[in-house]
C-alpha cells in the first residue's frame, strides 16, 4: 500500500515538472512571437499569441525582463491583437451603439468645461483637438464622452447600453477596459495614448480618426 502511494506521488510530482516545462516552452515561444510581431507589426499565429499573453502574462512578462528587454511590449502586442480580433465586430455595430470615452487628461490645461453625470461637457473652445474629434464622431452618430475615471466609464455604460466600446487611455487603463467589455460581451477597442501622464497628454489623432473610419466628409 505504502509503495502504491509512493509511485502515486511520483507520477503526480513528474506530471507537475512536465506540465511546468510546457508551459514554459509555450511563454518562450509566445515571447519569441511578440518580441517579433512588436519589431515587424506582422502578427503570426495570434491565438497562440494572445493564449500565452492571457494564461502566462507573468512569466512572460519575466522572460522579457530576463533578457532586457521592456515588458511593456507584452501589453502593447496584447493590446493590438485584442484590436485585431474586435474591429470587425466593432465596426459592423450600429454606429449608435457605439461609445467613445476620452481620458479628461486628454483636454487642453486651461479647459473649460465643466463636470456633469456624463462626464465633462466640451464647449468645443479650439483650445485641444478633443472637441473637433468629438464633433466628427457625433457626426457619424457615436456617443462621446470624456471622462474622468473608470467609475464614470462603468455608469455611462450601464446607462447607454452600447454593444461597442472605443476607449482612449495609458496602457494600465485600456488594458482594464478591454478586460471589461470582455466581462459585459461588448466588443471593445482601445487606443493607447502617445504621451500618458496627469495632464496634456497626447494622442495620435491620425490613428483615432482611422478607427472610428473619419474621412473627413461626414
Ligand atoms: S476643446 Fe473641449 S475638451 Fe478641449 S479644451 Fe476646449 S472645452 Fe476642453
């Protein structure tokens, strides 16, 4: 009996070292791909990458710091490939059931606006790029809103009822919101801010006039 736990033990403790080394294989070889997807903007096999991001992000993250490299790469290619997979979803949404949310640091220093339930309520004074861009997304029919923390985001969300989200923030926050709208089954997609800080940051507006597919005709 004594002898059948023994080999018991031992088979469950040498599955437990397999299972380890196999996943390691799988982080260095996730790894590998973002490193290279990050390089060349070229994603191959993305499943498996987005796989290794979701289930091994901590020892991924610690390969890439054990060889010197910035883990913040992880995030970003992580970031892409969830853009990737929800862009056609997000745009065969009705563009009424679209929302946008714009971080507050976002607006000019001296802004104006004043603080409402849905957020701060751009005058559009010319003073930062938000309320053109705002304007041109309403013109397309979004919802826009400009927001000051996630609690606001949670609230205008429930109330809304959007099936897309749009989401401009640092990369802590649009990784937090796509996390979200995975949790509420809403197609999310997030742009990570050039600059990211308290206030004036800076975001390439090229890029978010592409995503919300301005041509500037609307
Ligand atoms: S355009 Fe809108 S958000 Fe920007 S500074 Fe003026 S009022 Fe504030």
């Amino acid at each position: 009996m004594a002898f059948e736990i023994e080999s018991l033990f031992t088979i469950i403790g040498e599955a437990v070292v397999y299972f380890a080394i196999f996943l390691f294989i799988i982080a260095v070889l996730g790894s590998l791909l973002i490193g290279y997807s990050f390089k060349t903007e070229r994603f191959i096999f993305p499943n498996f990458m987005l796989f290794s991001i979701i289930l091994l992000e901590t020892l991924v993250k610690a390969l890439f710091r054990f060889v010197g490299m910035d883990d913040s790469m992880v995030d970003d290619v992580g970031i892409a490939l969830k853009n990737k997979i929800s862009m056609r979803k997000f745009r065969d949404t009705p563009l009424d059931k679209r929302l946008i949310f714009f971080p507050q640091c976002l607006r000019a220093s001296a802004c104006p606006s004043k603080l409402s339930p849905e957020g701060m309520q751009c005058i559009n004074c010319g003073s930062c790029e938000i309320g053109q861009a705002k304007k041109s997304a309403e013109e397309l029919g979004y919802k826009v809103f400009i927001v000051p923390g996630s609690s606001f985001i949670r609230r205008l969300v429930r109330k809304h009822k959007p099936a897309a989200i749009l989401g401009v923030g640092c990369m802590t926050e649009v990784k937090a919101g796509l996390e979200m709208c995975e949790k509420l089954n809403l197609f999310g997609v997030g742009l990570v801010l050039e600059k990211a800080g308290c206030v004036s940051t800076v975001l390439d507006w090229d890029k978010f006039y592409e995503f919300i597919e301005f041509d500037g005709h609307a």
